[in-house]
C-alpha cells in the first residue's frame, strides 16, 4: 500500500490526471476510493476512457446529506 498526500491548499483539487501523474502505475492498481459522489464519478470516468479494468476501483456507498 502506498499512501499519496495531495495539499490542495497548495496544489489544487485532486484530479483523475493528477492522480495518474501522482501513481503512473495507476492502471495496473487497485484503487480504493472514500470520497464525494462527483469525485467518485470523474475517477471513474477517467479509469473508463483510460480502459482501465473497473473491477480495480472500488469505493463505499455513501453521500453527504
């Protein structure tokens, strides 16, 4: 397991790009995903158009109220 900090204070909202820049092993991973819906959404459509397995993505089922 390895861990990637991103600040975005000082590095701007976390992209599906910038996590490919972050991990560019990324397509060969498992991901594991805790985070918004949009988010969820925009690294999924990332892993997608890269053609990545999407049995490798995996995420809670959880919205904030």
């Amino acid at each position: 397991v390895t861990l990637h900090m991103v600040d975005t204070q000082k590095e701007g909202l976390l992209t599906y790009n910038k996590m490919k820049e972050i991990a560019p092993n990324i397509t060969s991973s498992s991901i594991w995903f805790c985070g918004p819906i949009g988010f969820r959404q925009a690294v999924f459509k990332g892993l997608k158009e890269d053609n990545i397995d999407l049995n490798l993505f995996h995420f809670d089922n959880f919205s904030f109220r």
